[in-house]
C-alpha cells in the first residue's frame, strides 16, 4: 500500500517522510516473513518457483535494488 500511495505525486509530496519511515521496516518485516517462509517448506526451491513467491521476490528485490542504485548514484556525484 505504501508503495502504491508513494507513485501519487500529491500524496508523496505531503507525506514523504511518513511513506519513508513505513517502506523501509515493512520491507524488512515482509523480507523476514518471506524468508521464513522458504526456510519451513520441504522443498524451498519449488516453492520459491511458485507464481506468488516470484511476485514477493520481485516486491521485495526492487525495493533492495532501489536502495543500491540511489546508493550508487550518490558516490558518483560525490566523486564528480
């Protein structure tokens, strides 16, 4: 949901630093129980093949791949 509310340009310009304070720990939250997830199945390779659990890997890995890419462009305009 907050990810969602975060692509209304309103909504983010009012509440930015709230949509910022809720990603970041309810990623972390759902990467856990995601992780758990696959750590509790006889088969964790299978089921992470499923439809559902690519659809959760690919929520969560963007938000990870979003963090590094910002990271990244940071360093290089510090080092520009």
């Amino acid at each position: 949901m907050v990810v969602m509310l975060d692509s209304v340009e309103t909504i983010y310009a009012k509440y930015v630093g709230e949509m910022v304070r809720l990603k970041w720990p309810l990623t972390g939250l759902f990467t856990f129980e995601y992780l758990v997830r696959l750590a509790s199945v006889l088969r964790p390779t299978s089921y992470a093949m499923s439809f559902f659990d690519v659809v959760d890997f690919l929520a969560i890995i963007t938000t990870y791949v979003s963090l590094l890419v910002s990271g990244v462009l940071a360093a290089l305009a510090c080092i520009s």
